[in-house]
C-alpha cells in the first residue's frame, strides 16, 4: 500500500501531509502499516477533512497499540465531557459544555501544553503516536508546533555531542507544572507516577536516527548539579527548536495530526482564551521496546 505524501517542510524527511485517507470509513491493516512507515519516516503526519467521533478516533488509535490514558488516570477522573476516558480533552470547555473561566482546572491543566514536550515522557512505558482531532479553532493562534528531534541532534556540535551522550534526564509528571506554578496537586497526585530516567540522547527506532529526548518533563539531568543540569536542558531546548526544526500546524477543523512522541516535540501556541478551542487527542503507549534506564 502506496500512501500520497506531501512533505510540508524544507526537511523532506519532517512532517508530511497525507491524502486520500477516510478514516472513518475503516482502514485496512496495509494502510496502517503504511501510516507506520510514514511516521517512521516524518515524525508527524498530517490527513484534513476527516470526520471521526470518539470512538471511530478511539478504535482507529488502537490498531497501533495499548492506548495511553495520561492524566486522566492521575487525576482519578472516571469519565470526561467526552464521556471516554481513553480521550483527553485539549480544550478550553468545561464539562457543561461552556468556555472555561481562565483560572479553571482545565485552562491551567492544559497550560502545560504550550511548553515543549513529548507526551507522557515522565512515565515508563512513555507515549509512543499522538493523535489530535480538531473539532473547533479560535480566530487566530491555537497552533500547534513540531520539531524533529533528529535534525536537531544532527545540527549539535561535536563537543556538545560529546558531553551529552552518556547523561539522563529524569521526567517527572508534574515538573511542567510546578514550573508553571501550579502546584495544587494532593501527595497522592505527586506519588501516582513514579519519575521516569531516559538517555539524553536515544536512538529513533523507526529510523535509527540519533535524537535529543529533552522537553518540559525533564526536571534535571542525572548525577549533575540541578541548576547546571536546567541550564543545560534549556540550553539544548532552545538549540533544538530553532526555526529550521520546526514545522507550525495551522490547524483546520477536521485535521487529524499524528506523531511520534520518540522522534519529535510539540507545544500548543497561544490563543484568546475567550473563544473555543476543542482537540480530542488519543494515544498510544510505547510498549514492546527496550527502554533503558
Ligand atoms: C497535546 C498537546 C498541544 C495543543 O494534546 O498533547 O500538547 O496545541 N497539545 O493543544
Ligand atoms: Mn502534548
């Protein structure tokens, strides 16, 4: 099964548009396999004008593995506006459907979501595809970001490289939280995830590119100092999404953006938090691979 593909960025090899797929009128396990070439290949994927409820999206995210709850879990929240907690809801609606005040649990919650990040990178197994459904966009802003991970550990310099590749991170749930000065959270919610320990630098299984796994989880590097360890997480984030390694999704209602959460980050931009913004993001857990401590 031949997928047509659009590169969308000057990187042939980042983030590509594919046409021709209906979603919800089923796919066969070629086209998912293919999917799963593409993602190999671009880190996100980008298909338009497709029409799936939460549980079309539900099954169809299935089919490329265990499914990934995230903070759904943590929270304890047994059911959503969306009624599926398999669904997390990237919005800024509360659970009787109004547009949330901006001191509301869901607007600081999903704050987090414009820092960069790879989803779930605090918990072992992480995310492996994101998938994110666009049901309603603002008037302006509301983008939402990528950037390839392998091209930017490409770009480092040789004595950066050096210094790096044998040092951890450790990724904690609520670190991008924290940072961002929410802190209500009860010891039970701070215990519920243990902190996750990953290589700085890991190789892309679909591509056996070396990446740099950094973003907002990360809270300090591993047997260094925290400031010099922040420092230095912050310095390789700010080289890592350079303009040059970043594809903008502009996104249309419709839009069915997947990507590997192992190859690439992403963050949410900014938007009036006075009108609705609705994403129904699923995801998968990166089970089956050798995660090293
Ligand atoms: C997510 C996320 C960014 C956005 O859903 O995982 O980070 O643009 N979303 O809402
Ligand atoms: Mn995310």
């Amino acid at each position: 099964m031949e997928l047509t593909i659009t590169p969308l960025h000057s990187d042939p090899r980042f983030a590509a548009e594919v046409n021709g797929l209906n979603l919800a009128a089923g796919v066969d396990d070629d086209v998912i396999k293919a999917i799963e070439l593409a993602l190999d290949k671009h880190g996100v994927l980008i298909l338009r004008n497709q029409h799936l409820d939460p549980g079309q999206q539900i099954d169809f995210t299935k089919r490329f593995g265990p499914l990934e709850y995230g903070f759904n879990k943590m929270l304890n929240k047994s059911e959503s506006r969306l009624k599926h907690i398999e669904i997390a809801d990237i919005s800024n609606v509360t659970d009787d459907g109004k547009i949330a005040d901006r001191n509301h649990r869901r607007i600081v919650n999903n704050m987090a979501n414009q820092l960069w990040h790879s989803d779930v990178s605090f918990q072992n197994p992480p995310a492996r595809f994101s998938m994110l459904y666009s049901v309603l966009n603002p008037s302006w802003g509301g983008e939402t970001e990528f950037a390839d991970m392998r091209a930017a550990y490409d770009d480092l310099e040789p004595r950066l490289k050096q210094h790096i590749a044998e040092l951890q991170a450790e990724h904690f749930s609520l670190h991008s939280r924290f940072v961002l000065g929410d802190t209500q959270y009860t010891q039970d919610q701070i215990d519920a995830i243990p902190k996750a320990r990953w290589p700085l630098v890991r190789i892309h299984p679909g591509s056996g590119r070396p990446l740099l796994f950094i973003g907002a989880h990360a809270s300090h590097v591993v047997d260094m100092p925290v400031a010099e360890g922040r420092v230095l997480l912050t310095d390789l984030l700010e080289q890592a999404t350079q303009p040059a390694h970043v594809y903008r999704h502009q996104w249309q209602t419709g839009d069915f953006v997947i990507w590997d959460n192992r190859a690439v980050l992403h963050r949410g931009r900014r938007y009036d938090l006075a009108e609705r913004r609705e994403l129904r993001r699923t995801t998968t857990m990166d089970v089956g691979q050798d995660h090293p401590k």
